[in-house]
C-alpha cells in the first residue's frame, strides 16, 4: 500500500512538474529550433480564407519575449487551419496592440534570438518556406535600433552568384538553402546543367557568406562548390549556431 501510494506521488509531482515547465517555457521561451507541433495541414472541410482570415482563426504555436534593450517585444508563431493552410510570425508590442513586422509563408521553419554582434543586445531571426519544387526560403533578422525595430539589409548576392555560371548552367527552380555558421551567415544554391530534372543538382552549387554588421550583412564570399560540398550544404541547418540563452 505505501509503494502505492508513494509511486502516485511522485507521478502527480511529475505531473505537476510537467504542466509548470510547458507554462513557464511558453512564456519565457529563449529560442525555437524546430517545430515544436506536429501540426495537421490537412482539413477539406474548412472554409477558412487564411489570407483574409481575422485574428480569431490564428492559433499561436509559440511565442517569444524580446528585449533587446530596455522595449519588451512579442514575437508570435502563429498558425491558421485554413483551405490553404499558412503559417506567420508577428513581432507585436508587449500588449499585442501593435504589429511592428509580419511574415506570412506556407511554414514557418524557424523563430529565435541570437547574437550575431560583439555586444549585448540579441537579434531576432525568423525562417519561412514556400511549399513546392522551389523550396523558396525567406530568412529575416531583425533588431532594434535607436528605440525602433528594423530589418537588417542584405546585400545582392544573386548576381554574383550568377555570374559563376558557365552558358550551359542555370540554377533550375530552387532557392538557397539557409545555414548559421558562427556569427555568419551562409547560402548555398544548386547549380544544374540545363536540361536536369529539378531534384538533382549536377554541377555542384555556390556558397554564400555573409556577415553581420550593426543593421546589415555584408557579402565576404560567393564561390563554387564541387557536388559533394553542396550535398554537405543542402539542407537549412544550424552549424554551431550563436545562439542567445
């Protein structure tokens, strides 16, 4: 009977342990590396207009608190169930009263603070993908500056890339893939022989790399890779990423 009872103890104080952790996480959440739902993208029977849909019909899958400096920010992963289901991260003020930025894609892959600066203030990254061949990838980072959030810039890196091509190459219908590496940023983007189906890149690829400046990135390399580089590369990942705790 005491083993009983002493077994249901202490699964209650897991219990307990478990709903306090989930809460405390959710709203003290430092970073978010991959999707922490499995989330159904799959209903036939919705009517719902998510381009058009009000805030009722977004559902938050997770949120971050930034604070860059002295500014306490929301930043929301947020998902709609629709005819099309899609996906958004708003950066809003503490009170979600005001939007500052919104991204809104198919998936959102990616939303975290880290530090890509020698100094004390985190940036904010978020990840989104377009569904379909061309895997298209929008990466944004953003930070606060003299009281105000902003975007940081990113250089042309599409036409260097470009011109690394030989008459009979071209880069198909993908994008780049993302990566960190350290304090910096890295793209990669396959390079196929015209002609070659969409999934197999034979030429190789380019990588990219960019690093961070205060507000912008700047381009220190875009340089061709052999075939069995750019498989290293072909996923969006994070190498040895610095992340903010």
């Amino acid at each position: 009977m005491n083993r009983f009872v002493l077994k249901a103890g202490v699964g209650f104080c897991v219990g307990v342990g478990f709903a306090f952790g989930w809460l405390h996480e959710r709203e003290h959440s430092d970073h978010l590396s991959a999707k922490p739902l499995n989330i159904s993208r799959e209903n036939p029977a919705s009517d719902i207009d998510c381009e058009h849909a009000p805030q009722s019909d977004w559902f938050t899958v997770r949120g971050i608190f930034y604070e860059p400096n002295k500014t306490l920010y929301n930043a929301d992963w947020e998902y709609c169930n629709g005819d099309l289901p899609g996906e958004r991260v708003r950066i809003m003020d503490a009170n979600d009263q005001h939007v500052f930025f919104q991204f809104e894609n198919d998936e959102v892959l990616r939303l975290e603070k880290l530090r890509l600066l020698d100094n004390d203030a985190p940036q904010l990254l978020v990840l989104t993908e377009s569904t379909g061949t061309g895997d298209d990838i929008d990466w944004h980072v953003i930070s606060e500056s003299k009281g105000a959030l902003e975007e940081w810039k990113k250089p042309d890196y599409d036409g260097p890339a470009q011109k690394l091509l030989g008459s009979d190459e071209d880069f198909c219908c993908k994008d780049w893939n993302f990566h960190l590496e350290g304090n910096d940023v890295v793209l990669a983007r396959g390079i196929y022989r015209k002609g070659d189906g969409n999934c197999c890149p034979s030429r190789g690829g380019v990588l990219v790399r960019l690093q961070p400046t205060n507000g912008a990135f700047k381009l220190v390399s875009a340089a061709r890779i052999s075939k069995p580089e750019y498989d290293r590369w072909s996923w969006t990942l994070c190498s040895k990423c610095n992340l903010y705790y």
